[in-house]
C-alpha cells in the first residue's frame, strides 16, 4: 500500500516540501490504510527530524490530497470519514445521498442499528433506508487490505507444523521437518579437538586453553541438538495423543466427531505439564487431507445432553451459527431464544453460555444483527 501511494504521490508534481510531507503521512498509515495519529504529532516529527516547520493547516491540506489517491477511503482517520470519502466517488442518486446524511448525522445510530429512530428523526420510509444502507455496507471499511496486507499474507502462508493423513481406514501423524535441517557437530572440528586430546602432553598452554574453548562450544552444540530432538519428540507425541483423542474426526473430518477435550486430557495422555500442552497448542497447525487447522481448534469444553451424554461445545456452536445464519433478520434470534432452541433440541446449557459461545463466534447481539 505504501508503495503504491508513494508511487501515485509522485505523479503529482509536488515541491520538494509538499512531497516530504505527503511520504511522512503515508508512512504513518495503518495497514488498513488509516491515519491513528494526530496531524500535529507528524509536524512535530517533521520540526524534529527534518528541522521543517509545518502547519497543521498545510499538513490538513496535503492529508485531502492522499484522500484521493487510490484506494478509495485511503488516509480516513476515523471509519465514518473513511465511508464518506468512498461515497463522495459514487454517483450521485437519492440512495448515496440519503447514505452521505446517515453518515454524517446519524453515524451513532447507524452503527448502533437504531433504525427506528433514523427513520423518525429523517421521516424516511424504509425502502429508502434500506437502499442507503445497501449503499453503505456496499463500502470497504479497510480500503488498505485492497492492495494485500502483509499480515493477511502471512497468514495465507502457515507452514503446517503436523501432517495428518487418513487412508483405507487409518490415520498417520507425522512431524514436518522440512524447514529443520539436519543437525550435526562439524566433522573437521569435531577430528581437530580430537587429535589435541590424543596428544595432551605435546601441547602448549595456548592449546590447552584453545582445547577448552572447543570443548565448551561441543558440548553446547550437543545440547542444542539434543534440545531440538527433545521439543520434536514433544510435539510428536502431543499430536499423537491429540489424533487418538480425536481419531473419529481425523477419520471423517467431519466436526460432529469432535468429542469434549481439554488441556487435562492431553497432559495424562502424554505425560507432560498442562502449560507445556497450552504453548504447543496456541502457535501450532496441523495439515490434514480437506485443510490446515490449528490445535486449539481440537480443544473444547463437554456439554451434556437430557440423556447424561457428554458432547462438545463445538457442535452446539455449529448449531448456534446454523440457527443464526437461518434466522429472520428483521427479528433475529435473542440469546434467551437460542437457549430455548437448544434445551428443546436435548442440550443442557445456560443462556449465559450461549452469549459466550456467541461471542466466541464473533456474532453480534440480535439487537445489532438486525436488518431492514
């Protein structure tokens, strides 16, 4: 993104000035293509660093020319700003002007899903709102992750810690280490410190002194090859219980087969420390035949049915998410009613519980899911 506003900034003809200021705006841009800090803060790292005087006004000034590079909301400093400039490029009609208001009178409502009272306040029917609001969801609240964040590469390219594979009925695990590369004590180095121990009473005070310096540094090598085959082993046998735990849905991959597992049951299973089990199961993912997953994805908690059953949290947040994405929303489902349609459907769970798992699933409050 930076550079694409550096190279568009540059068609621009600025003076030598106007174009230190440009890059020392661009360059304080998030990767979502928002400008967080203040314009004075800038122009006092312009006075410090570059011993150049500039007025918020003239920073303000430069800050409306970044807006209308691309991408489009580029250079906003809030997200109703970074909406507006969008629809500022929109051709005009009754929808993008009714949404530029919404915008910029009603923002807090808007976000708030107050609907009721925006077409109170307006007295605007609600086939007028609705096409405003079709407008504005319409809109890129990150115009920066158009031009490819690094963070959003980087997560395209997990490197799989585990491949698990299932074939004919079985399941194998095996470790990757094909960025590990083989480790071993340099053979020369290794024949040199050798031959200085064969003729101990041949060399000099020098040479023994050297001769411990080498010993040292062996037997540190050894250590951390023995270190590495020691975490390799541990995550093998971490995975390996985890497979049998779970073997049914590394089987099936399907998530129904997903059984109540929780750090507890790995540690018994393998021998070590629950906090050993956590720091494995937090950074690393494993490959199977449909995806990429990673491990904390296998952990969840036991819910029981009316029958005593012990099953996983995971499949009542698959039926949570089921009978959200299947609701009315105009009168989306509250969290007493989600309650109500599991313990009708044999699970034992709380409404406090279900807000939990909801929010787990980065689903909003009815109130906020509502549509017109």
């Amino acid at each position: 993104m930076s550079d694409s506003l550096q190279e568009q900034i540059g068609l621009l003809n600025l003076n030598a000035q106007r174009q230190l200021i440009a890059e020392y705006i661009i360059g304080n841009l998030d990767e979502n293509g928002y400008l967080q800090r203040d314009l004075q803060s800038i122009s006092d790292d312009l006075l410090f660093q570059q011993q150049m005087e500039v007025s918020p006004l003239q920073m303000e000034d430069m800050l409306y020319e970044i807006q209308e590079l691309e991408p489009a909301g580029v250079g906003a400093r809030n997200l109703r700003e970074c909406l507006l400039l969008q629809l500022e490029r929109y051709e005009s009609s009754s929808a993008v002007e009714l949404a530029k208001n919404i915008l910029f009178h009603y923002f807090e409502e808007f976000s708030r899903k107050h609907y009721d009272k925006i077409l109170r306040q307006m007295n605007i029917g609600e086939d007028e709102l609705r096409d405003a609001i079709d407008e504005i969801v319409s809109l890129n609240p990150k115009p920066g992750n158009a031009l490819g964040g690094t963070m959003q590469v980087a997560m395209n390219n997990i490197t799989p810690d585990f491949l698990v594979d299932s074939y004919n009925g079985e399941v194998s695990v095996q470790l990757n280490t094909s960025n590990v590369p083989l480790l071993q004590i340099n053979r020369s180095f290794s024949e040199m410190l050798k031959g200085y121990n064969e003729n101990k009473e041949s060399v000099s005070n020098d040479d023994k002194r050297a001769i411990l310096f080498m010993k040292q540094k062996v037997d540190s090598a050894k250590w951390f090859i023995d270190a590495v085959k020691q975490r390799q082993n541990t995550l093998q046998r971490t995975m390996e219980a985890i497979v049998s735990l779970q073997y049914d849905f590394f089987l099936t991959e399907d998530e129904t087969q997903l059984k109540p597992m929780i750090l507890k049951d790995v540690a018994e299973r393998t021998g070590f420390d629950i906090s050993t089990i956590s720091r494995v199961s937090n950074s690393k993912y494993v490959q199977t035949n449909t995806g990429v997953y990673p491990l904390k994805f296998f952990f969840s908690e036991a819910i029981q049915t009316h029958s005593g059953e012990d099953i996983s949290s995971r499949e009542v947040k698959l039926i949570l998410k089921e009978s959200i994405d299947n609701e009315n929303p105009i009168k989306p489902l509250t969290d007493e009613q989600l309650t109500r349609i599991l313990n009708e459907r044999g699970y034992l769970i709380a409404r406090r519980t279900v807000a939990k798992y909801r929010e787990q699933l980065n689903i909003p409050v009815a109130r906020l899911r509502k549509k017109i």
